[in-house]
C-alpha cells in the first residue's frame, strides 16, 4: 500500500512570497507547458490543484485555457463562483504541487 503525500499545508507552512505577473505578458510563462496550479474558492471553500493541461488561447485580450475535470471539487468551484486564478509553481515547492496533484480537497486536505 502506498503512502499519501503529506498535506501541502506540512510541506510549505510559510509559502514563498508570489510575485504578480502583468496580464499581457503571463502567456509568457504558460508557452513552455509547465504545471500550473489551478485555485479555486466559493462560499468558505477553498481548493487548490495541480493542473498539467493550461496554454495561451489568446493574446488580445490575454484568454488561458485550462483543462479541469468535471468530477473534481476545483470544477465544482470555478462552476458556482466563475473564478480562478492559475499560478506558475517554482522548484522550491515541487513537493507540494506533488502533493495537490494527488489529494483530493474532498477529504479536507
């Protein structure tokens, strides 16, 4: 039997400072395919997961695409609150973005 990750909460107790991108040049960090951190929130519920399926759709106005199941929580928020955002994460938390591409925030992790 496999054990779970840590939860990322464990694994990154202070978070690095984010560092905000203008919108007209975040295509820039999407190009080159990495894993993006796709978060989410509605009505006091908040979620967080690694997403491997998000590219550049448009320049002018900047337009993202973004690959979500319909079966995960993340889609359940973005679908009641019309809202997420996309983060670019850094080496310095790879093992938490491990850890939010295999949790599930439906446990309360």
């Amino acid at each position: 039997m496999m054990t779970p990750p840590p939860s990322p909460f464990a694994i990154m107790p202070n978070p690095p400072t984010l560092a905000p991108v203008e919108l007209a040049k975040s295509y820039r960090l999407l190009n080159h395919g990495p894993t993006t951190l796709v978060t989410s929130a509605h009505n006091g519920v908040r979620n967080v997961m690694a997403a491997a399926w998000a590219m550049p759709l448009d320049f002018d106005p900047p337009k993202v695409l973004v690959v979500v199941d319909s079966r995960t929580l993340t889609r359940e928020l973005i679908e009641a609150s019309a809202v997420f955002a996309l983060n670019i994460p850094t080496r310095a938390i790879a093992e938490t973005t491990l850890a939010v591409g295999t949790l599930t925030g439906r446990d309360g992790d």
